[in-house]
C-alpha cells in the first residue's frame, strides 16, 4: 500500500483512543474527500468513511463534524434530501464550523436555491476567511449564482 493510503486508513488518532468521536469525524473526512486527490474513484473509500462517521456518531451522536461528514458521503453517493438533513444538524450542533456552512451551500446550489448557496458561502467565509477551500467554495457559488 503506497504512503499515503497508509496514512489515510491508518488511523493513528483512533488507535491512541478509540473514543475519540472527533478523530473519527475527521478520518471519515479525509477518506470521503481522499479519492479527489487520486485516480481512483469512492467505491472503494465511501464505506470506510460511512464506517468511520457513524463510529463518530454512536460516540456522540451530537458531534456537528460528524453530521457533516456524513452529509458529504451522503452527498457523495447522491442521496441529496438526506444529505441536506444532516447538514442542517450539522449546523445545528456546531454553528461555527466553517465546513459544514460550505456544504450546506454547495447543497442549496443542487437544489436550485441560490440565495441560501450564497449566504452559506458568506457564512463560511466569515468563520475561516483564510481558507482556500472555502474561499473555491465560494467564488464557485458565486459563478454559479450568476449563471
């Protein structure tokens, strides 16, 4: 296995603790996103990062990281009505994180609703206006609005 997937499934906050909700939030994250980055597509990473965010959840079921995750791999698999349920709890639960505003936008933008696409984007950027994807994110709504 090359270094990198090694380093994606290798899980090494989980295995400190194993408890640890958010570890599992953000390992299923980088797995959902990992197959942008190389050439092979989510068949084979979806169910590790399914598995890994609803460990996240069955630890705390109140994790906004973790409703997140699971919006994108909902996302991911083009189940959109329950996506969108999730990134709302998401939301709900962690109103500051910056991702979970991003999704909610890129979601409203699949749904054709164009106002909540931009003010998600605003919101994101407001909580993490250093960050480059957010900062895609949004300059992608914007285009997209405009269209």
């Amino acid at each position: 296995m090359p270094a990198y997937e090694e380093s994606i499934s290798g899980r090494a906050a989980v295995e400190l603790d194993s408890l640890y909700a958010e570890a599992w939030a953000g390992l299923a994250n980088a797995i959902a996103l990992f197959p942008n980055c190389i050439d092979r597509g989510w068949t084979e990473w979806l169910p590790r990062a399914d598995s890994a965010v609803r460990r996240a959840l069955a630890i705390n079921p109140r994790l906004g990281e973790a409703h997140a995750s699971l919006a994108l791999v909902l996302t991911y698999r083009w189940e959109l009505e329950e996506a969108r349920e999730f990134i709302e709890r998401a939301i709900e639960f962690n109103p500051n994180y910056a991702q979970g505003h991003s999704l909610r936008g890129y979601l409203a933008l699949i749904f054709g609703d164009v106002t909540q696409a931009r003010n998600s984007a605003e919101q994101a950027l407001a909580l993490d206006p250093r960050s480059v994807a957010r900062n895609y994110n949004a300059a992608i709504q914007y285009l997209r609005a405009k269209a």
